[in-house]
C-alpha cells in the first residue's frame, strides 16, 4: 500500500493562485482594470486653411480635414462639447518663403484660428503647434545657412512665433522643431513680453520618424531636400531621449512629449519613471492611418485596436494623448 501524502501547494502558485478567477465577469474585470481611458487624457490636433466653408477630408487621414477657420470654428465647439480639454493647431499659410514669415505674422493662419477659436468655444484650452516646416518654401524646420538648417538662428524667429500665437490667444506652445536651446529662448522671450503664465509644451524627445508620412502630406510639410535627421532624434537612441528631456525641463518646458508613441512606449516609460513633470505622447499620423487602413480592409476592428494602442499609450506613462481619435475615443466612451 502506498502512503498518499497532500503536500500542500507552494505558495503563490497552482492552484492556490488562479489569475482566471478575475476575469471571469467584465464588472470583475473592470474593478481591478489598471488603467482607463477618460476624454480629459487627450488633445485633439487639427489643420487649418485659408478659405471658407472648407472641410477636406485628408486622403491618407480618413476622418480628418483640413478646416477652414470657420469649419474650424465648429469643430472647436463640437470637441469642448465632447469634454475633450484642448486642441493642438496646425496651419496652412496662403504662401510659403525661406523663414516661414507666415508663422509670425499677427494676421497668419494660426493667430485667425486661435481668435475663432477663442470665440467660439471658449472654454477650450488651444495648443499652438510651434515650428516653421509648413510655413518655409524648402520645408525645413529653421532657417537655411550654407545647406543646413542653422539651429541659432532658427531660435529668435521660434520665440517670434511664439510670441505671436500667445498674442492672439494661444493658451499653450508646443516647439516642435528639435532646435537646441528653443524651450529656453521662447520662455525668455515670453516672460520679457509679460507673458510669464503661458506653459511651453515642449517636443522634447522627438524621432525622425517615417510615420510622419500623413501628417506631411496634410500640412504639406515635406523637406524640399534632405531629411529631418540632423535635428531630430535618432529612434536608436533611447538614453538621449532622456537628456533630451531634462535639457527642456532645464530650460523650462512644463510638459515634455514623446513622439511617436505607440514605437517608443519604452521611452515614455522611462520618462515617466525618471521625471515627475506631466508627459505628452503623440500617437502619430502614420499609427492613426494604419489602423485606420487596416480596419477599411477589414482586418483589424477599428474601435477595439484604437482604445488598445490608446490604453497602452496611457499604461507606459502618458499623462496627455495627442490623437486624431480624440473624438472617437469620446464617442466610444459616451457608447459604452
Ligand atoms: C512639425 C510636426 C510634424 C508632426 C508634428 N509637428 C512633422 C515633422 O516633424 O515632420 C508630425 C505629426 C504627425 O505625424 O501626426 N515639425
């Protein structure tokens, strides 16, 4: 006869522990979710044009439009109703030079915008995308000296962009050129013109990156030669992203981004780990458009793979979600 023994399981493992137990039943599921998506997480970009009574949807961006100021205008309205808390602007200028002049000009696409905007829905926090690659004839994101793009030069027609946008209303600006010192020369040249309260969201760990490839399509905003790779970051480099981040905090930038997102959540992690600042992502043109292209052929479900990518964006870290979902994401919330 044999002598049966129960020896009891090792703590902590089958089948004491059955991580099934919680998953059994959505409200068990939803009382030990980690992590939710709320519509006051994102911010929700939009181009706008000259022109009136424009709404074209943008080709490789199924969902977006370039928005003349007064469709924009609505949008504005629409998105503040959604509970979305703020916009992020791009603009189209009537014409193009070699310093982008239309981005500092009072009159300019994004200074219109921003006072539409400011009447139409008040109540909306409006982000002024900061840089000069869709104002410049050669495409570029600075000014142009002996072929290259000459970064200390680039720096006082920033902080004259940036004064501008805040004049006409912008409640935040976002530099997205990747020009060394630009954070702390726009804070300075804020504070110097009574401006001191308005926070710098700052691209600070931005990847030359191929999906931006919409995105240049819609703000026609594609180098005239070369690339964007001697000022935007390399996406090997995960350790400079961190420097990246700390020089603009240095210089005063009061939310960093990391851009992309969904390819570099080990970056935001980091971050957030490392620093106790706000953290922007920026899912960008080209992870909205695959999704998007994938679900029009019918081989990703468009709701569930975007709140995946969005979610997973937030668990790395994100504080802030820039995303042409934006109001998807409102909507699918209000569906339940
Ligand atoms: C401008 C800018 C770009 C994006 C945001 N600001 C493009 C670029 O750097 O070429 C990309 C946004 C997107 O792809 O959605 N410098």
């Amino acid at each position: 006869m044999t002598l049966k023994i129960d020896l009891p399981a090792p703590p902590g493992a089958f089948p004491t522990r059955r991580p099934r137990r919680l998953r059994g039943r959505e409200p068990l599921r939803r009382m030990i979710r980690e992590t939710t998506l709320d519509v006051a997480d994102f911010v929700y970009p939009a181009f706008v044009c000259h022109g009136r009574g424009i709404r074209a949807e943008i080709p490789s961006m199924p969902g977006v439009c370039h928005l003349s100021i007064d469709a924009l205008a609505e949008e504005a309205a629409a998105v503040a109703g959604d509970g979305i808390p703020a916009m992020l602007l791009f603009g189209l200028p009537a014409s193009k030079d070699d310093v982008g002049s239309e981005a500092f000009d009072d009159d300019g696409i994004v200074q219109q915008a921003i006072r539409a905007i400011k009447t139409a829905a008040p109540g909306l926090i409006v982000i002024a995308d900061l840089c000069l690659c869709e104002y410049t004839s050669h495409g570029h994101c600075g000014v142009i000296r002996n072929g290259g793009v000459d970064n200390d030069e680039t720096l006082p027609v920033l902080a004259r962009t940036a004064l501008s946008q805040v004049r006409a209303g912008a409640d935040v600006v976002a530099p997205s050129d990747m020009m060394d010192g630009r954070v702390g020369a726009i804070r300075q040249a804020l504070d110097a013109h009574g401006h001191a309260e308005t926070p710098i969201m700052a691209y600070s760990a931005k990847y030359a990156s191929a999906f931006y490839g919409p995105f240049r399509e819609a703000a026609d905003s594609a180098p005239q030669f070369g690339d964007r790779r001697g000022y935007q970051m390399d996406p090997a480099n995960a350790r400079e992203a961190m420097e990246e981040i700390a020089l603009d905090l240095a210089e005063g930038a009061d939310i960093v981004m990391v851009k992309p997102a969904l390819l570099y959540l080990d970056v935001i992690r980091q971050a957030r780990d490392r620093f106790t600042q706000p953290i922007a992502a920026y899912n960008v043109s080209g992870e909205y458009s695959m999704i998007k292209a994938a679900a029009a052929n019918g081989w990703l479900n468009e709701r569930q793979a975007a709140l995946e990518a969005l979610t997973a964006i937030k668990r790395a870290g994100a504080d802030i979600i820039i995303s042409y979902f934006a109001r998807d994401v409102a909507r699918w919330l209000r569906e339940g």
